[in-house]
C-alpha cells in the first residue's frame, strides 16, 4: 500500500491512468480505434494499482492455466490481433514506449522511486502491443505459477 501511494504522489501515477483513460475516450470517439481505446483502459486501470497487479497477455495466462482451446471458444477476432498490435506499434506505441522507458529511467534514479521504475519497465512490452493483454492480481499470479510449476513436476515424474 505505502509503495502504490508513493507511486501516485512521486511518480504522478494517477496522472499517468488518467491520461490513458482520456487518450483511450478519444480513441473510442473516433470509432474506427475504438479497440485501441479500450486496451488504453486496460492499462490506465494498470496505472491505479501497479503493485498489486500484473498485465499478462491472454495466450501466456491460457499456458499457465492449461486450458485446451476449443474450436468454439476462439473469436473471429484472434485473428486480427497480432495485424492491431503491428498497426498499434507503428501509429502509437514506439512513443508511449519511449516516454515509459524514460520515466521508468527517470525513477531508477532516485533510491526510494526503485520500485516504481521496475513496475514501469514492466508495462513496456504491454504498450508496444496492448491487444490480447488481460489484468490478473499478483496473487492470482504466483498460484497459477505454482500449478504450473507443479503440473509440470509431475508430467516429468511419470515419464
């Protein structure tokens, strides 16, 4: 908790949310970007509570939980996300990851602010490509990883 406010108050984390949540409204005023906007909420909502969450793309989360995909759980749309991510990248994301990477700098700097520049460093791969990108609580996180790990332990077991 103490790391979250001193994110919002030395790092301006909760001018860097809304700044998404207002880039992402003007996206999904121009319709045509309106999934752009709404990957732009996903990781504004990131911003708010960087410390007890973790963006973790879609495909990555179905490894970790084992899910076998099935032909009627796939969206016309999976397709098109790897053409937006392209399309993200070249219109949009090298700048925000840019301007991440430097304030991500900027907050290594400072001992205390460590931390904060590690979370930002960690949304860098999330801004270059934003679709396909889910937010799982850090604890939802370390029990999936532990399943794995222990799935994983026992499928070499019976081998």
């Amino acid at each position: 908790m103490v790391l979250i406010v001193l994110y919002h108050v030395l790092n301006f984390g909760w001018l860097v949310a809304i700044g998404y949540y207002v880039f992402g409204a003007l996206l999904c005023l121009t319709i045509v970007f309106f999934p752009l906007g709404l990957s732009m909420f996903t990781i504004g909502k990131w911003h708010f509570s960087p410390f007890k969450n973790r963006l973790i793309g879609r495909k990555k989360l179905k490894e970790l939980t084992k899910a076998e995909t099935e032909e009627k759980e796939k969206k016309w749309w999976d397709a098109l996300v790897p053409i937006a991510n392209v399309l993200w990248a070249i219109l949009f994301g090298w700048w925000l990851v840019a301007v991440q990477a430097i304030a991500a700098v900027g907050s290594c700097v400072g001992i205390v602010t460590i931390p904060m520049g590690i979370a930002q460093f960690r949304t860098i791969g999330t801004l270059f490509a934003p679709f396909g990108v889910t937010i799982i609580t850090e604890d939802e996180y370390k029990e999936l990883k532990l399943q794995s790990s222990k799935i994983v332990s026992e499928a070499r077991q019976n081998t």
